[in-house]
C-alpha cells in the first residue's frame, strides 16, 4: 500500500511532537514559571492540534473516485 511511508513519517512526527511536549512539561515544572507568552503558543499548539484531528478525521471520509486522464 503506498500510502504506509505517510503513515510512518507522521507517527514519527507524533512521536517527536511527544518528546518536545515532556520537555516543556519539565522546563515548567523544573526550570521557569509558565509566562504569557508560552500561555499564547501553547493555545496556538492546542487550535493547530484540534485542526489536524478534524483533517485526521475527515481522512475516513474521502471516496476513491481517481480523476480520469484525457
């Protein structure tokens, strides 16, 4: 199936994603307070996040309908 190298590179993504997220999850509780800035891009973080389950999930629904060459 060739869609499985798409599959891959995004769950590696996720993955690298998760990583990054501990490491706030750390630097906040260990290194600085959160401040207004970081309270601005973690709800950007959040409204991409929410996006990208709607595409996710809109991915079910697309039909097999290949465009015909002419």
């Amino acid at each position: 199936m060739n869609t499985l190298p798409h599959y891959a590179s995004l769950l590696a993504s996720i993955n690298q994603m998760k990583s990054r997220l501990a490491g706030l999850q750390h630097d906040f509780k260990e290194t600085a307070a959160i401040t207004d800035l970081d309270k601005q891009l973690i709800d950007a973080l959040v409204a991409t996040g929410t996006s990208m389950l709607s595409d996710a999930t809109a991915l079910k629904s697309i039909a097999y309908d290949p465009t015909t060459s002419e």
